[in-house]
C-alpha cells in the first residue's frame, strides 16, 4: 500500500473537520474524492502535505508503511508526496526556471549533481506537453498568470519532480475545455505503476479524461461511499441527498 490513512481526526482551531476517515491507494492507482461543499476534501488534501494551521487529534497516515504525521511539509515532499492547489500562490521575485532547478536539485538529491543540459531538456519538453510559451521560463512564479496558467503551472511542477504520489485539489475548477484536456494529458502522461493521484473534484468532466480506478464521496468529514467510476455518472444524476439517505446522515 502506497497511502494508507487510518480513522483520521481532524480539527482547526476547535472546530473538528474530519471525523474519521480511512482510505487506501495503491502503487498505480488513480482515486477520485468527491462530495460537496464544506465537506472537508481540501482539509484532507492540506493534512496530508503537513499543513501547520490543522491539528490530528487521532488516527494515522502511513506512507509506504511509514507514519508520517510527525514530518514535515518539506520531508513529505522528499519522500515522494506533491500538492497541486486550489488556489496556487504568487511568489514575486523568484523565476519559474530558478525554481524548478532548484526544486528538482533538492528532491533529486543523493544521484550527484543536477545535468543542468538535461534539466533543460526536460523542462522544455514538460513546458510543450502543457502548452506553455517558454518565456514563462523567466517570468516569476505565478505573478500576473491567469488561473489557467496557475493551474498548467502547477501540473508543469508535477512532471518535473516525478512524485509517487500527486494530489490535485480542484485542479479542474475555473479550466475551460482546452486547459482542462491539457491539464488531464499532463496527469496521464505520468500514469504508470509508480505514479498514483488523489484528484479531488466536484464534477466528472475532468473523470472523463483522467479514468479513476476508484471513487470516494465524502460528506460531513468522513468518507461514506466508494466504488468504481460509474459512480461518477451516478452522481451527475441523483446529487448527494439520496448518498445521505443511504446512510442515514
């Protein structure tokens, strides 16, 4: 098992937000989580990471069977873990290529110094698949870029640090049908036995380019229903309440 989280409790501040959550993926695996507003996915997206402001008062998350609660942001992304965000920060001042060169340097450390021909290469090739301009090279890190930009720029990350595991937390939201094409064919071109991905959404249409092997829908802070990718389409159909009458919410 690549992810495995145990019976997760979750407050900010005093108020709890996850109530228990259990799920499993495994090497290869491509999950989707959704459910409505509030109903605590990006909170599980930002503990997952090691975000400070949220406090576990119980439960476990293991990592290729290593508990990771106690490390940090940094140490998590070193053993393999990536984060797209809902809503990806400016930094002004700092240049996409300086980076991603010296992101790569640090998650790569220990197989000797940076090729840095290579890195270029790759980099250029990554920037195509996702359709961008290479002068965003020397532009800084989302400063003046639209959302869509943001959001190809987050995936661009992603292809250059090769994570184990990637969770994209509303990769999908504010995309127009190209952006979102580009944006899936950037996910699927990393799809293999050593990629796995968390994609958290409210809607089907970015489950219509990125096939999930399983489905989640959580609602009021725990996971209450999993299946295949027909339950998708269940979904789009029916809405949530029939989900809370099912179980008795």
């Amino acid at each position: 098992m690549l992810l495995q989280i145990e019976n997760l409790h979750t407050r900010i501040e005093e108020k709890e937000i996850l109530k228990g959550v259990n799920l499993g993926i495994e090497r290869g695996e491509i999950h989707a989580l959704m459910g409505p507003n509030g109903s605590g996915k990006s909170t599980l997206a930002n503990v997952l990471l090691g975000h400070p402001s949220y406090t576990v008062a119980s439960g476990r998350i293991l990592f290729e069977g290593q508990d990771i609660l106690e490390a940090d942001p940094e140490d998590r992304a070193r053993l393999g873990m990536f984060l797209a965000f809902q809503y990806p920060v400016e930094v002004p001042g700092v240049t996409v290529g300086k980076f991603l060169k010296r992101s790569v340097e640090i998650l790569r450390d220990g197989e000797g110094p940076l090729n840095v021909n290579k890195f270029i290469e790759e980099l250029r090739a990554a920037m195509d698949t996702m359709g961008m301009d290479r002068s965003f090279i020397n532009r800084y890190l989302n400063e003046g870029f639209s959302g869509g930009e943001k959001k190809r720029m987050e995936i661009l990350q992603m292809l250059l640090f090769q994570p184990k595991l990637a969770i994209l937390d509303e990769t999908d939201s504010g995309l127009d049908i190209d952006a979102l094409r580009i944006v899936a064919q950037g996910v699927n071109r990393l799809r293999g036995d050593q990629f796995s991905a968390l994609i958290i959404t409210h809607y089907q249409r970015i489950l219509d380019y990125i096939k999930p092997d399983k489905v989640h829908i959580m609602i009021y802070g725990r996971i209450v229903l999993s299946g295949g990718a027909d339950l998708v389409g269940e979904l789009e159909s029916r809405g949530y309440d029939w989900i809370r009458e099912e179980v008795r919410l």
